[in-house]
C-alpha cells in the first residue's frame, strides 16, 4: 500500500481523500469500511465521518472526516477495523489531504 500521510494539527482539522483497493478485494474493503465506519461513529472527537464507495470506479473510495484534535485522531488510528484495512492487504493506495480548520 502507498501512502504518504501530512502532518496532523493538535487542533480541529479535516481530512479527505481517497482509498483504492485492489480491484479483486474492492468488496472485502467495503466489508471492513462498513465496520469501521459504525465503530468511528461511537468514537470521541469524531466530528464527522463519511466513506463512499465511488458509482462508476468500484474499487474507490471516497474519505471525508472531522476531527476534533490530533487525540481523537490517533485513537482512531488504533482501531480494530481500521488496522484490519490498512494492514490486510485489501488497499492498494490511501491519498489523504489534511486541512486545518
């Protein structure tokens, strides 16, 4: 998987990007996506958290996340589903843009 991750503020920043998974695992992806999804959504400091998958491209997806501080982030890093998806071998490339809000 390539990825090449910005720096993440200790303040209220989003993020938005793109997930492509190998196109032979795009539906194990959104398998594990929907899991993630339903635990970010129980997450403190998750201020908004949204993944799509693209209509035509169906091996893409679509990221867009708030967050309240680099915390509420980092501890989302250490979930379950979301080590699961990054470390399985289902996503070929991760494309994130951070803003600071």
């Amino acid at each position: 998987m390539t990825s090449a991750f910005p720096p993440v503020p200790e303040t209220e920043f989003v993020v938005y990007g793109t997930i492509t998974a190998h196109p032979e695992k795009a539906d194990e992806a959104a398998k594990i996506i929907r899991k993630v999804s339903d635990v970010a959504a129980t997450e403190e400091g998750i201020l908004y958290y949204c993944i799509t998958r693209d209509a035509e491209v169906r091996h893409k997806f679509h990221v867009f996340e708030r967050y309240a501080g680099r915390k509420a982030f980092e501890d989302h890093g250490k979930q379950e589903g979301l080590q699961e998806l990054l470390g399985s071998g289902v996503v070929a490339e991760f494309a994130p843009v951070i803003l600071k809000l």
